[in-house]
C-alpha cells in the first residue's frame, strides 16, 4: 500500500542523514545532546498537544479503539516482564538492554501512525490517532518509568519522586493539556494554534535525527536476538493482540484499519531520547528502531492485507 511506503521510507531516510551528520562529525556531541533536550521537552509536546486538540473525538469509536490499544500493551507489558529472567539467563541481556527491548516491543511511533492512517482515512484517520495518542502515550511512559527505575541499574526512588517525574514527563502533561483544550476550552486564538502547530512539525524531523546519530551501523548490520526478539513482539504480535481485542469490542471497517496501523508501527523515536535520559542502552535502541522501520516496510502492508 503506497501510503505505507511513503511514510517509511522517509522516514528511514531522515534518520540516514542524522547517521551521516555524527559519523562526518558536521554536527558535534555537544549540539546533538541539545537537539535531544528541545526535541523531547518542546517539539514532541507540542506535537501531542496540536494533536489532540484538533482531533473530533465525538466522531470515533474511542473505547473500542482506545481500549483494544491498551489492552495489547498491557498484555504486551506482562509477557515481557514474565520474560526478564530468561533472557538475562538464556541470553546474558542485562538491565539496560532489557529496557530497550520492552521499549521496542510496546511503543509505538506517533509520526508514522498520524501519516499512514491521514493519507488512509483523512481526518477519521488522524482523529482515531489522536485517540491512540491519549490512550497510549501516558500508559506507556508510566511502564517506560517502571521498567527504567526496576532495570536500568540506577538507585531506587521514593514514591514521592517516581510521581513528580511521571506528572513532569513532558508527554504526560502535554496529553492532559490536549484533551483539556480539545473538551474543555474554545479554539485558541490563531496565532497561538499556528505556533503550536509549527512547533509539533519539528519533532518529526528532529526525532528521527536524533535516533540516526546514535545507530552504529556495524552492529546493526549483524543483529542479535534482542534486535528481533522486539521486532516481532511489536511488529507481529502486538498488532494480533490490538485487532482481536478490537473485533471483540465491535471494532470492524476502517475503524480496524487504523488500530492495526496504531499497534504495528515501528517503536518511537522518543524511546531512544528516553533512553538516553534515563540509563537505558541508547545504542540498542536506536539500532532497534532502525531495524523495526526497515521491517515495517514489509510487515506493516502485509498485516493490514491479512487482519
């Protein structure tokens, strides 16, 4: 399906020259790591805000989709866990690389999902997305913060900082802000909503870039059982479990379609900043992603074909 097509492969594109820019040392370490603070603390935010106060929720099946979505990801979540011990045993996966093999098995990729299911199914399509967005994205952070504080070898935190980083996180909050706006608040002034929306464009770009710079191609180039151990949890087997659970919910038509492009999306982009903030192995993860938009390309068409 050409949409599909259009969106990965750009997407793998923009993250070859992120590669590019590091290995040529054109952009250095100390402007990547400034790249990393702007992209997740303002581009990615007001991605999600433009996102979700746009979005006509009272149109879409949003407990269908919504709970279908996060029903996989905490199934998704359990297996994973339940699969901490062997790995480490089996395949000597220590804590940091167990936190990028949860992330590439259970996130997902906002920007890929707002452009296959908008070229799909226009606005429909951007709204269920939006849907996904408030469904997943908080969900999603607080395992992310569960995972990072349980396995990414860094000191425990009291209840009191575990909490004051999850309503910080600037996912967390700017999903509150977006559906406060989008049910609460009138159309913001135009100026406002252009800056926004100019603002979330960046993350896509920048996001991707970030990932680029941190792949090492010759690892990529022979991967491991970790690197396909995530790629066929969440671009196989996450997308089974999210369409079943929809079916059962009354999920049918292109209301399916895009749950299926919401949970067989390669993982996000803003795993790899996550992990560079907070411990986990960076490298793997940004060699996962890769590796997961390279197979997306295959797999994504296919499961839209068959589910």
């Amino acid at each position: 399906m050409s949409p599909v097509f259009t969106s990965l492969i750009p997407t793998f594109l923009i993250i070859a020259t992120g590669w590019l820019a590091r290995i040529t040392n054109f952009v250095d370490e100390k402007q990547w790591a400034g790249l990393e603070r702007i992209t997740y603390v303002i581009f990615f935010p007001a991605l999600i805000i433009d996102t979700l106060s746009r979005a006509d929720l009272a149109s879409v099946p949003v407990l269908g989709v919504g709970g279908a979505l996060v029903g996989a990801i905490l199934l998704m979540a359990v297996a994973m866990l339940m699969l901490r011990p062997p790995l480490e045993r089996y395949l000597a996966i220590d804590g940091p690389s167990f936190t990028s093999i949860f992330q590439g098995a259970t996130r997902w990729n906002t920007f890929i999902g707002l452009a296959v299911a908008g070229s799909l199914f226009g606005q429909r399509g951007v709204a269920l997305i939006a849907v996904a967005i408030a469904a997943m994205v908080p969900l999603l952070n607080l395992l992310a913060f569960y995972v990072f504080i349980s396995y990414a070898g860094r000191p425990r935190q009291s209840p009191y900082e575990i909490l004051r980083s999850f309503v910080t996180n600037p996912f967390i909050w700017s999903c509150a802000v977006g559906l406060a706006l989008n049910l609460l608040a009138p159309p913001l002034p135009k100026p406002l909503s252009a800056f926004i929306d100019m603002t979330g464009r960046a993350a896509l770009a920048s996001g991707l870039l970030i990932v680029g710079a941190g792949l090492d191609i010759r690892r990529l180039a022979k991967p491991g059982p970790a690197h396909f151990l995530a790629s066929a949890l969440k671009l196989l087997l996450l997308p089974i479990i999210a369409v079943t659970l929809a079916r059962t919910a009354g999920v049918t038509g292109n209301d399916l379609v895009v749950t299926i492009v919401a949970a067989s999306v390669p993982s996000a982009s803003a795993a790899y900043v996550l992990a560079r903030q907070m411990g986990g192995n960076a490298a793997l993860m940004a060699e996962i992603l890769t590796l997961q938009t390279l197979l997306a390309m295959v797999s994504m068409p296919l499961l839209i074909a068959f589910l």
